[in-house]
C-alpha cells in the first residue's frame, strides 16, 4: 500500500483516488447552480439548483458561509470536502476552491499514516492480565438478517390474557377441530 501511494506522490497527484472522483462528481453538478452573493466581504451566499439533484430530493437552495465551512447541504461539514454549492459560490469570486479540501484526503498525509511499521500482536498468552470491568455484548441489538423479527416490546399485566379454549369450526364444541369433527362424517355435499 505505501509503495502505491508513493508512486502516485511522484507522480504528482496531490489528492487521493475517491478525493478526485468525489471533486469531478461534485464540480460537473455545479455547473448548474445560480449563486446570488448576499455579503461578498464575509463570502457568504446563496446557491440555487436549476437541475433535479440525482440523489431524490426536491430543488432547493442553500446558503454557504465559506469562513464558517458551511452549507446547509451538510455535504461539505461532513464529508470536509467542498460541495457543488460551495464548489459553484468559489467559482463566482473566483475563490480557489481546491485549498478548502482537508488535509486527509492528500497522498502525502495518508503516506504518512503508512510510514510507521505496525508491530505484531503477540500471543494472548503473554498479555497482561486485566482488572477491569467487563464489557458483554447485547444480543438482542445483533441485526437479524432473515425471517419474522422478534418483538422487543415489554409485556405487562395488561398484555396477559385468559385463553378461551379453541371450538369447532362446524359444530362449535370443544376438544377437537373441524378436520377431526366427528359430526362432519355424516354430512355429505350434493352438486
């Protein structure tokens, strides 16, 4: 994995791969936003989509505060990469929207995570003994995968209920079913 990253560093490729698919993504869809600067000495603004966003949800509009790292997207705080809106208010004052990448997703720091050897686990037998507190996992939180789902909910007095014993569908008695009811032999069906 270093040895990658290290040609790709002498090659001059200052972000990573997904960096760079994520900026071509967000850079075609800015192409269509409309921005109206609202206070262009603290760069804030508001971007309007003139397109359907392929991602399901409506038009909308959003408001960008670059000082702040803002867009009321969320794309850009959580993904600490500039989104088409950001990326389409950079480009009307014709802001280096590049320099708002962080420092992450360079080839140099993630060489840098790389660079230090990791050094092997050695056997259990040789771990220290530890005194404190245990930690067990919760079955009933593991994500079943297939069939009905089991109910979580607490039962109490109220959900107890006196069971009626079940009667015959044909004879409404008792003891036994309209498969087995012994008044349904003498019955016949005529067409």
């Amino acid at each position: 994995m270093a040895k990658q990253h290290a040609s790709i560093l002498a090659s001059g490729q200052i972000y990573t791969e997904k960096c760079m698919t994520f900026m071509k993504s967000e850079i075609r869809k800015s192409n269509s936003h409309r921005v109206d600067s609202f206070d262009r000495s603290n760069h804030t603004f508001m971007v309007h989509e003139t397109v359907v966003p392929k991602e399901g949800r409506p038009i909308g509009h959003f408001s960008i505060n670059l000082p702040n790292k803002w867009c009321d997207c969320g794309k850009y705080q959580a993904k600490h990469m500039p989104c088409s809106h950001v990326i389409a208010a950079c480009s009307s004052i014709k802001y280096d929207y590049w320099s708002l990448i962080s420092e992450v997703y360079k080839v140099e720091t993630v060489l840098k995570v790389y660079s230090e050897a990791f050094q092997p686990i050695p056997n259990e037998g040789y771990w220290p003994q530890y005194e404190g507190v245990k930690v067990c996992h919760n079955p009933l939180m593991r994500r079943v995968k297939k069939g009905r789902p089991k109910t979580k909910r607490i039962r109490t007095e109220m959900d107890t209920t006196d069971r009626v014993p079940r009667k015959c569908g044909l004879c409404r008695v008792s003891g036994h079913t309209k498969k087995h009811c012994p008044n349904a032999a003498g019955t016949s069906t005529q067409n």
